[in-house]
C-alpha cells in the first residue's frame, strides 16, 4: 500500500476530475452544471455568465485531471485543484435553499455533493506531500525514526 497508494490516489481523483469536466462540456449531462455556472455567475457579480463560465470550469477539471493522471505539472495542477476546491464550497453559502435541507446538518443532494470534496482536498493534501519526495513509509521502525528525527530532542526550539 506505502508503495502504490498515492500513485493510485493520484489517478483515481485524476480520474474522478477528467471524467466530471468532460460532462461539463455536453449540457445536461453534469448534474453541478447549473449549480457551479450560476455560482462563478454569482461571484463574478455577474461579469462572467453562467454559459461562459461552465465550459472554462470544465477546462479547469479536465486540466486538474490530466495533470494527476500524468503526474506533470503537479505543483500547479494541485494549486489549481485547491483554487478550484475553494470555489466549490461556496454554494453552501450562496443557495443554501438548494444545498441544505436543515442547516448545518442535512445537506440536500446537492449539498452532499459539495460536501464529499473535503475527501477531494484531503486526497490533494496527500498528494501534495509527496510532490517534492516525501513518500509513505511502509515499515513502522522506519516511519517512528523519521518522526522522532523531524521533532528533535527534547527542549529544542520547536518542540
């Protein structure tokens, strides 16, 4: 798992990005088009209408999603991702009548769908651990050794 788990993290949200920017493309097919179009419509103050702004964001997803399954780039297709995490958490706020059906506890379908990117950010922070060498660490010895070496004897400035 310490061997490949990152890598499959990494293609698997590759994956999941790729295919639900391409059903932005094709209207009617994503069920968040309308939701997000109207969202980044919102947040432009209306500069950037929703027919614009569906087809640029489902770009941005396929990008995302290229970058990860490829694994180029990775610095920016991770800031890209969290950029574009950040803006889809915003319609809890905006349209909370179509995201929740008792605030803070029971999301509509819609809401759910928003909500489950938190598993999409702790993916992105998971893999962006491992973009400048970091890596898991199959053998507890190992890893507890790593540990104890990253925090420093006892007393030390950080500690």
């Amino acid at each position: 798992m310490a061997r490949h788990g990152i890598t499959l993290l990494r293609l698997a949200v590759g994956v999941v990005f790729f295919w639900f920017g391409v059903l932005k493309f094709f209207p009617g097919l994503s069920p968040a088009s309308d939701l997000a179009g109207r969202t980044i419509e919102t947040l432009s103050g209306g500069l950037v209408p929703a027919a614009t702004a569906v087809p640029v964001l489902a770009a941005v997803e396929c990008l995302i999603g290229l970058g990860l399954i490829t694994g180029r780039a990775m610095r920016a297709t991770l800031a890209l991702l969290f950029l574009q995490m950040l803006g889809t958490f915003t319609p809890l706020l905006l349209f909370p009548a179509e995201t929740w059906i008792l605030f803070p506890f029971s999301p509509t379908l819609e809401g759910q769908y928003i909500v489950k990117n938190l598993v999409l950010v702790g993916a992105g922070i998971a893999i962006g651990a491992t973009v400048r060498g970091g890596t898991l660490v199959a053998d507890p010895q190992a890893a507890a050794s790593a540990a104890a070496e990253q925090r420093g004897p006892v007393g030390e400035a950080g500690s």
